[in-house]
C-alpha cells in the first residue's frame, strides 16, 4: 500500500503543543530528534488522514489534525491491522507495534478514534534518516 506523508510534527517536552514541521530526523531505536518521546517501543506516532477526517466527521467536529499529538500524518496509507507490518517513510523504515489508543486529552473524539484504528499507530524506527512533507510512504507486511 502505497501513500505519501502530509504532516510532520515534533513535540519539544511531555504534554507540550505539537509543533508543525517540514521535515524530521529519525533516529533508529531512539525517536525523533527533538522530540519529547525517546526510546521504548513508541518512538514514532503515526495517523492516517482519512482516519482522522472520518473521527471528526463521526464525532461532529473540526479539529487540527495536531489535536491527535501524532508525529506523522500520511495520505493513502490505511493504517488499519497493521500490527507488525513494515512502514517505509521516504529512506526510513519504521516497525508497527500496535495500535495508539486515545486517551481522556483526547476528547471530543476519543471515542471516534477509538475505533477501526483511527487514532493511529505507534512503531520503532529500524533505519533512521530524515523524512519532508511529501515523502512516499509505502507499508508492507
């Protein structure tokens, strides 16, 4: 499945503003740089575009799609039982882990991104490099 990356944010500290960005460097087994989450299995936190305009349809709203605190946002990439499949993101390569489950900050859609995977997933980066707005995105088994 094959898409292209239209979002790019970066969160300087934990519970900080989400903060737009062109492009980020992906360093593997740590995060991003910049970014306030290192380490673990969460490194990188990714969101489908279509996902995201569906919650805010379900829910009734219009948020920024920053309001769901994601690191990337792709376009024509269902992220949708990913669970251990292959993301490629321009030179990078990311391993899902699971599904982003939304938590109490993200309300009013927290129960529209609860389901089908809306709210995303959650990966370790395998090969680093840096990513731009534009990028191909290509997700594999």
């Amino acid at each position: 499945m094959r898409g292209r990356i239209v979002a790019v944010w970066l969160k300087r500290f934990k519970r900080g503003p989400m903060d737009p960005a062109d492009s980020a460097e992906l360093i593997a087994t740590r995060g991003l740089r910049g970014n306030a989450n290192q380490g673990g299995k969460r490194q990188i936190t990714i969101i489908d575009e279509d996902a995201w305009n569906a919650a805010c349809a379900e829910a009734g709203v219009t948020l920024p799609p920053s309001h769901r605190r994601a690191n990337v946002m792709l376009q024509g990439i269902d992220l949708r039982n990913s669970r251990g499949k292959t993301l490629r993101l321009g030179s990078c390569v990311v391993r899902i882990y699971n599904e982003t489950r939304p938590c109490e900050r993200m309300e009013p859609l927290r129960a529209a991104l609860g389901s089908e995977w809306r709210g995303g997933v959650y990966g370790e980066i395998v090969e680093g490099g840096t990513i731009h707005v534009g990028d191909d995105a290509e997700l594999t088994d």
